[in-house]
C-alpha cells in the first residue's frame, strides 16, 4: 500500500499510466528545488511526454511556457494546449538566442532540458538570473563548453532530476485531481503490438506520451 496511490475519478487508466514517471519528474522539476511562481518563464525541450507534462502544469500554475521543437506542427499542437511561445531548434540551431529575444533578454526562470549534456550549454545560456536548469534526459552526446561557469554570474544552479519521491507524486496527485488534468497521450497499442510502440517512439514522431495497455 506504501506503494500506492488513487486514481482521480476523471482520468482514465491510460491517462494516469502517464503520472508515476514523466508526470513525477516534471512536477519534481517545477515545484521542488526553486518553487515554479505564477507569473514565471517555463523554457521546456521537445514535445516528449516530460516536456508536455510539464507545459500542462506550468500553464496550471500560471507561468509564462517556451517550448521548443523540430516541427513546427508539433509546436502548433503545443500551442493549442496553451504554449506561449514556440521555437524550432532546426531553424534556430542556437535557440537560446531566440529564448533570450522572446523574454527581453532576461532568459527563463526555469529550463527543463530533456536533451541531456549535449543541450546543456544552450540551456546554461537560455537560463535568467536565479534561474534553475533542471537536467533530465540523457538523449544527446556531450558537445560544448559542459562548464557550468555561465550560471555563476547570474547565480544561476543546475539541478539534476531522476523522477522523484512519493511526496512528489502526491503532490501531482492533488493538482491534477482539483484542475482535472488530463495527460496528452499520442497513441495507445496492444501488449502484442509493443515492438512497434518502441519503434514509433524511436522515430521521435510522438506528441506527448505513448501507452501500451496489458
């Protein structure tokens, strides 16, 4: 029982599949380290089940969400679930560049770097004074000056994030229960037909998260 928790009554069981991983560290990244505030700058890489997690809790708690992608479909969607701002790292491969453009040069207050060290050095560039760059994925090589010398001068911090605890997932819990928060799921597949659900996700094709059912 330790291990459990309830379901909110509005959610399915695919839509709650997506809470106790990409939900947990999303919310770990937002409300634990610096406390996301109403009124703050989410910058969130790609549009993964983490970064679309994190866009639906940033725009609950009433923050400004930058997000970034290859497709500018993908950025369109983003926008439909209330993204402020989008940028496409192809047509802008120093995308920090455009953060800072967007954000009168002040920079986020919160990166959620998805990309892993391969972004890093984008994302300690992208990050404002005070800010927090929470470093989640490992999904890029390491490329760049990896010194974390760019946050010094604006007192900035890097925050490395593995999921989370039980009192993080209850936390999430109790949010997405009182605004009804339902996870943005891009396709759900049959146990059977598995290997293709990893081989989509491979693809990077996914908007949100992908679930397979038992």
């Amino acid at each position: 029982p330790d291990g459990l928790l309830v379901i909110p009554e509005h959610m399915s069981f695919e839509e709650a599949a997506t809470l106790p991983c990409a939900g947990v560290t999303a919310w770990n990244a937002l409300m634990h380290g610096k406390v996301l505030r109403a009124g703050e700058t989410v910058l969130t890489l790609g549009t993964g089940g983490v970064s679309i997690l994190a866009l639906q809790l940033a725009k609950i708690a009433g923050a400004r969400v930058i997000i970034t992608s290859s497709s500018d479909e993908k950025l369109a969607r983003a926008r439909e679930l209330g993204a402020d701002d989008g940028v496409n790292y192809k047509a802008h491969p120093d995308w920090e560049k455009k953060v800072l453009e967007l954000t009168n040069g002040q920079g986020a207050d919160h990166v959620i770097d998805l990309g892993g060290v391969g972004t890093l050095p984008h994302s300690y560039l992208a990050v404002g004074r005070g800010g927090e760059v929470s470093l989640i994925g490992v999904m890029t090589r390491p490329e760049g000056d990896l010194s974390p010398y760019p946050l010094m001068m604006k007192g900035a911090t890097l925050r490395g994030i593995f999921v989370g605890a039980r009192e993080h997932f209850e936390g999430l819990m109790r949010a997405a229960d009182v605004n009804e928060l339902h996870p943005v799921i891009d396709k759900v597949f049959d146990f059977d037909a598995a290997p293709e659900a990893f081989a989509y996700m491979k693809s990077a094709q996914h908007f949100g998260k992908l679930v397979i059912t038992i």
